[in-house]
C-alpha cells in the first residue's frame, strides 16, 4: 500500500491546511523543486511535492481550456511531471506508488487545459446552384422578413456535479491531513496501530469518499450550502473557510458528527427486529391498530437494516485495508476519534511532536532532568483534544523507540493508574498497543 509519507505539515502552518498553495509564485515553486535530490529525506520529499503538485492542479484548474497557458505555469508542470517520473521508478514502494498517482493526476489536469474548447458543430454547405438561386429570387413573391430563430444558449456545466466534485476533494483531503499527522516514518514491515501506520491515511480517505461523503451531500443542510458559495471559486481556501467555522456555525462538522454517530448507533444497537421479539406482547387492540402498528415496526426495521448494512460495509473496508496496509484496524469504539479529528489543529500536533522528540533525546541522554517526557506527555493529554494526546504519546513510542526507554515508559505509565485497570481506563487507545511496563521488567 501507499504511503509512509508525506509529513507535509511539519513546521508549516501555511501547508497545514492546503491554503498556502495558491500564495507561492511559480518561480518559488521551481526554486523549491530544485532543492530536491536522490538524498533529500522523505519528509521533505513528500511534503514538496504534495505542496507544488495541489498548486499546480489548482492553477491549471483555474484557466479557460483551450486558452493559452502561461510559460512559467507550462514550465512547472512539466518540470514537476519529469520529477514524478522519476518517483515512479524508485525502489522505495510507497514513493513509486505516491508518485504514480500523483503523476496521474497532474497529467489529467493538464491534459484538459491544453484540451480546445468545444465549438458547436457548422451547417452542412448549401450545394445549389447559384443560377438556381437567383432564378428563386426573381420568381419568389416578396414576402415579410422572419424573425431570426433564437439559438438555445450552449448547455452549461451542472452546478450541483460542480459542488459535489469540488466538495469531495477538498474535504476528504482535509480529513486526510488530520489522521496522517501521526504517522510515523522509517519503519521496517511491522503490522503497526491504524494511529500512526503510514498506510492507513489514505485508506481512510477512499472509505470517507465512498461511504461519507455521499451521506454528506445528501443533507439539506449541504444542499443549501452549495447554492450560497461561489461557483467560480470552489477552490481549497474556500471550502477550508467552511470547514474551519466555529463549532456553533459549522454545517459540516454537525454532518460529520451526525454521520458517524448514525453509523455508530447501527453498529452498536441490536437489530430492531430482535428486540422487538424479546419485548412483551402488547395488549390486544383493535385490527386496525395492530395492522397500523405492524406496518410502522415493519417500515423502521427495513430502514434500520438498511443502515446497518451500510455500516457495515463501511467497516468490512476498513477490516480490508488492515490487511492490505497491515496495520491493526480501529474498532467501534474508536469512532470517537475520527469525530473528533475533523477539529484536530495541525498546528499545535506538529508543536507537540517536536516537543516530544527533544525531550525524549534530552532524557535519554541525560541532558534533561528524570521524567520530564512523562511530565509532558501528561500536560499535552491534559491540554488537547480527547484523543489527540494519546496519538501524540503512540507516535512518540513507536517513531522513537530507539530513545524511549523502558524506564522513561513504567514512569508515563505509572502516573495513570495504580493498576492495569486503571491504566486501560485513563490510556484505553494507548494501553491497547503498549505493554503494561510497570508490572513487566522488559526492555523497549
């Protein structure tokens, strides 16, 4: 699978959120191709690259097809064609297979601005005669001129397929950038926690497109958001301005909190059928009521099975591409976590990961003073969003190992609990992966 990538956040908050793209000139964006080379690290790699590929895409985008592109913009493109081609023909897979599909798409966009405009078809040339011509001229009766015939306007593109397209990219990419801040680099193969394996981001950003999104456009609420937004700019800064409204005016985050838990409910509560089988028989009623009754009961168990079938088949993907990404994919009870990643600041993660990397060297050499990383990591779970800081305290295990000692862990540990009981309840998303480090005398 795709992708150990990409750390394209790191350090720049302009990136973070995939608006910064537009404010670079295209002489920034080659100068920042050319630092590239056979040795730049993957971090910078990907992060290069995913930055001038959205910009040109956006900028293609924005011209008239068939119109002339400008020199520079041609440039880019095709300087950052040649250096996707060579990504393709790495050894490393995940960046032969990142820079396929970033080639695929670059070149569909320029392909379809270089593309002529479609002009309407001309009618077929009048072979007759000219002396045929004049003799109906002569003959004809003079007769009142006919208004010209009106031309229906050419069709135009449908508004609503516009805002669907647009919507979905841009949105399944900001989830996207939420859940791969916590990826971790430089790993060999290791079946790892979806959390911070290098492949699930992307995975997770098909089944957001496939099972999401569309339950998403279907709301009103997106209907009437469609119609009020620009259609000549629905562009990332646009939609980001949506997506980044305050939690009491936020349309999308109500959708995506509403969908998920709508999926959690199906996943979690007994069919309504079975329940009602386990209920006490009501008391006996007119025909008509229980005919009335029956059909209500009948119409909400085909609705209710429709969405568990839904749900279902939403997390029979994420089973799959476990699998396929080989890591150990999240449970049900772990839908918290993506409600709660729509609202994650890139930011203040890339802050708190740096942090954490310095003071586990620190500690670990001895230039910091004992349990400072644990004093830390208490502080970020304290101060960030419910999960967040967990995910930060994973990435820092397993990105770190090397550094994070056994001793370094028993003291995290032990301040969340003075047994493992305890420890599940305060840590659940950590202790499920990490050994209980304060009764096992075991080495990291």
């Amino acid at each position: 699978m795709d992708l150990a990538e990409k750390k394209h956040r790191a350090g720049t908050s302009n990136t973070a959120d995939g608006s910064s793209a537009s404010g670079l000139s295209t002489a920034e964006l080659l100068k920042q191709l050319a630092t590239l080379s056979p040795q730049s690290d993957r971090d910078t790699l990907f992060r290069t690259i995913d930055t001038v590929v959205s910009t040109v895409q956006s900028r293609l985008k924005a011209g008239t097809p068939g119109s002339a592109l400008p020199a520079d913009l041609v440039q880019l493109t095709r300087t950052t064609l040649a250096i996707l081609e060579a990504c393709s023909g790495m050894r490393d897979p995940e960046i032969a297979a990142k820079g396929k599909i970033w080639a695929a798409q670059l070149q569909e966009a320029f392909a379809r601005a270089l593309a002529p405009p479609q002009r309407p078809a001309s009618p077929p040339p009048n072979l007759e005669p000219a002396s045929s011509k004049a003799k109906k001229t002569v003959e004809a009766a003079p007769a009142k001129p006919k208004p010209a015939e009106k031309t229906a306007p050419p069709p135009t593109a449908d508004p609503k397929a516009a805002f669907d397209a647009a919507f979905t990219e841009h949105f399944c990419r900001y989830i996207r950038r939420k859940v791969e801040a916590f990826e971790i680099i430089g790993v060999a193969n290791e079946r790892l926690p979806f959390v911070v394996a290098p492949a699930f981001s992307l995975i997770f950003e098909q089944i957001i497109k496939n099972h999401i999104v569309p339950r998403m456009l279907a709301n009103r609420r997106i209907k009437n958001l469609s119609t009020s937004m620009n259609m000549n700019q629905l562009d990332g800064p646009a939609f980001n301005k949506e997506f980044q409204q305050y939690e009491r005016d936020n349309i999308v985050l109500a959708i995506w909190n509403d969908v998920w838990n709508e999926i959690h409910q199906a996943l979690t509560t007994e069919n309504e059928n079975d329940k009602a089988k386990k209920q006490k028989k009501a008391q006996k009623a007119s025909l008509l009521d229980r005919l009335a009754r029956w059909r209500t009961k009948e119409e909400q168990a085909r609705s209710f099975t429709h969405n568990i079938d839904q749900a279902k088949d939403l997390w029979k993907a994420f089973e799959v591409g476990g699998i396929d990404g080989n890591f150990d994919p999240p449970k049900v009870v772990d839908i918290p976590i993506f409600r709660e990643a729509f609202q994650f600041d890139l930011d203040a993660i890339e802050t708190a990961k740096e942090s954490v990397k310095q003071l586990i060297r620190q500690e670990s050499k001895g230039e910091a003073r004992e349990g400072v990383t644990r004093d830390h990591l208490n502080q970020l779970l304290k101060a960030l969003p419910s999960y967040c800081g967990e995910m930060i305290a994973l990435w820092g295990y397993y990105q770190h190992r090397d550094l994070f000692s056994a001793k370094m862990m028993r003291s995290f540990q032990a301040s969340h609990g003075k047994n493992p009981q305890e420890r599940r309840k305060y840590l659940p998303l950590f202790m499920r992966w990490i050994p209980d480090y304060t009764r096992a005398k075991q080495e990291i």
